[in-house]
C-alpha cells in the first residue's frame, strides 16, 4: 500500500533516491540512503557492493557507518533513516543495532525482486515481523519516485548482477 508519508520528509527522501540514482551511474547497485537529525543530512550512503567487493556495502550500511562517524556515536537515538528501498533483512538488522527512531523507505523488496534483488530466501531463512508489529516503525513513502533507479539500473547494459 502506498503511503503518503505525511510524517516523514519528502526531501529527505528525495534525496536517498537521488543516491540510487548516482549509484547505478557510477558502478553501484540502485540503492540510496541518508540519515537525518533534526532535519539535517548526518549521513549518506549509495550501493558499494560490487565497487568494494564488500556484500556488507549496501546504501543504509554505508550512510549508518558515515553517520555513526559523523556523529562519534554507534547509536543513532533521534535520527531517522531514509532508504530508498525497504530494507533487506542485514540493513533491517543493522538499523536496529543503530537504534533509529523511524525508517523510512520509497520502493518495497518486491520491486527490488523485479529487477534482480530478490532477497525472498534470507527472509524465508531468517523470518521476518510484519512492519506494523515491529520496534522501529516502517513507513513508505514516494515509491514511485524511487522507481526510477531500476529504470536506470535494467537500462545499464554494463551492470553487474550481484
């Protein structure tokens, strides 16, 4: 179900979507993410797995790891996390050691699956909590939108699948 994440910042996520974007530009996967605090950028992260060669590389991974840094805390407490993507069940993880107060994402795990990021057996493997029943609200927001890194990614004929 589309949201219109009226309690999030469409900005903001506008923003992680423009990641995605550049990612898929630059080599990366179609995968964006920025962490906010009182309204400001604290963190910002696009896809590295395939530049780093690191499967830990996804965007909410990078942009937790810049804001933590940033920050000179492992705990994000007050932060809001907008991906671009709904998170895989890792950056779902990682998100709560973080400790955000909110995630937010545009496009969902089915619409990753279309283009070839099908994270279906992790979370088969691992299991998964509805969003409405989790700690840390889920909300999406501005899918469509975010629709537009696949669209680059499927139209880039150098990619590399991972």
């Amino acid at each position: 179900m589309e949201r219109d994440g009226a309690d999030g910042d469409p900005a903001m996520m506008r923003e992680a979507i423009a990641l995605s974007i550049a990612s898929v530009a630059e080599g990366g996967g179609p995968f964006g993410c920025v962490v906010v605090r009182n309204g400001v950028i604290v963190g910002r992260g696009a896809n590295r797995v395939t530049r780093d060669n690191d499967p830990t590389a996804h965007a909410e991974v990078v942009a937790i790891r810049d804001a933590c840094a940033r920050l000179g805390s492992h705990q994000l407490e007050g932060c809001d996390i907008y991906a671009s993507c709904e998170p895989c069940p890792m950056c779902l993880a990682a998100s709560y050691w973080a400790r955000p107060a909110r995630v937010f994402y545009a496009s969902t795990a089915a619409d990753a699956a279309a283009v070839g990021f099908d994270d279906a057996f992790i979370d088969a493997e691992l299991g998964r909590r509805p969003a409405a029943l989790r700690a840390i609200p889920l909300r999406q927001m501005l899918r469509e939108e975010a629709l537009a890194a696949y669209a680059a990614w499927t139209a880039k004929l150098d990619r590399t699948h991972y």
